[in-house]
C-alpha cells in the first residue's frame, strides 16, 4: 500500500522533496537497480498530467527524490492536485510507493 503524503508546491519556486519507499510491513526497500516515476492530475480521470523529475537518490535507503523546477512549477496553475509515485524495478515490476495531495499555492513574484 503507498503512503499517503501532502506536498505544497509553491508556484514560481524550485521545488523538491525525498520520499522513503516502503513496502506493506513498512520496511525501507533496496531500490538499487529502480527507475521512478511521478505525475500531478487536477483529477484521477485528467488526460493531462505534469510531471516531477523523480530520482532514485539512495539505493540501500529508498530514496527517491521529487523535483520541479522553477519553470515548471509556473506552469501550474494555483490549486489541489493528485499525484502518486511509481518505481519499477530492472525485472519490470512496478510499486506504487506514495500518493496523495500537490497543493500548488499562488505566487506572486515572477522572475
């Protein structure tokens, strides 16, 4: 089962976070040899999505590492998203690690 985590994305801001995976007994995962993947929705059932940059940052530890750049979080526009973060392993299968709330607050300063 993914863990359920709120992240607040600031709009016109870098952005970045570490996520741990876990499996279901809540023990870390080796996740050398995986490949991550995230997207943010405005809905479960929005045929557009944005994508964090998603990175495995420390193998023996599951780390994965979410990021967004200051260009791309001036994409989104102020509001509630869902995301969720998917690694697949060098065999091809796939774990959903985490999910929950992208709450992108509005910013002002734009350069």
């Amino acid at each position: 089962m993914a863990t359920y985590t709120e992240l607040n994305v600031e709009q016109y801001a870098t952005f970045s976070t570490t996520i741990i995976a876990k499996n279901s007994s809540e023990e870390t995962i080796n996740v050398s040899g995986y490949s991550a993947n995230s997207s943010i929705r405005k809905s479960y059932y929005s045929t557009t999505a944005n994508n964090f940059t998603a990175t495995v940052t420390g193998t023996s530890n599951g780390q994965i590492t979410l990021s967004m750049s200051a260009a791309n979080t001036a994409l989104l526009d102020p509001g509630r998203y869902f995301y969720d973060v998917l690694i697949t392993s060098g065999d091809g299968d796939k774990t959903r690690i985490a999910e929950g709330i992208v709450n992108v607050l509005a910013g002002v300063t734009q350069s």
